[in-house]
C-alpha cells in the first residue's frame, strides 16, 4: 500500500498484533468505537464457544455500550475475512465501517468495507 495509514488506524492495528502475539492465536482484532474508545480480542476457541478475534471485539465493544463502531482490524495469516466477521462488523457500525486487514507482520494488506 502506498497510501498512508491515519495514526488511529495504525494504533488499532498495533493492538490487534500484540494481542495475537501475547496469545499465540491466529488472529487478533480491534474496534474503535464512535467515541474513539477500543475494544481489543483474539480468537477464542472453547470446547462450547468458538469465535472469531473480530467477533469477539465486537461482542465486547457491543457488551460495553458502544452505539457504533468508527473502525476494525484483524491480524492474521489469511487472506480474507469471513463474511460473518464483516456482518458483525456492519450490524454495529453500518455498511461503510472499514475493516483493516493485516498481515502478522503489521502490514495494512487490504481496507475492506463491512458492506
């Protein structure tokens, strides 16, 4: 990408990497709600319950009280996004919530429209 990345995108992203990292998950993900606060997950996989990193933050930021979501991120070694992620992504933040995918290496790969 040669486009720059706005501080509070890269701050989401950075969060999302740490998390996957201290968790040795395949994905970590953030949301920045429309009050700029974010809600950090990582994948949670339990013998009753699996989710998403993405889900999972936004189950959090839902749970939290967050009217609406400014933006996402997910870290992780695939190439693309569920579309139960974005859906989950879309019904608290609308259609044009963008949704940061990165690689494990921090790198924005693509922004993608929760549409």
């Amino acid at each position: 990408m040669t486009d720059a990345v706005d501080p509070e995108d890269t701050k989401i992203i950075t969060l999302a990497r740490s998390a996957r990292a201290r968790n040795g998950v395949p994905e970590g993900a953030a949301v920045r709600d429309e009050t700029g606060r974010t809600y950090v997950a990582t994948t949670v996989t339990l013998d009753s319950l699996r989710l998403s990193a993405l889900r999972a933050a936004v189950v959090l930021a839902a749970s939290s009280g967050a009217a609406s979501l400014e933006a996402a991120a997910v870290v992780t070694a695939a190439a693309s996004l569920p579309a139960d992620d974005l859906a989950a992504v879309r019904d608290l933040g609308g259609a044009g919530t963008p949704v940061l995918l990165a690689g494990p290496d921090g790198a924005l790969r693509a922004t993608i429209p929760a549409s």
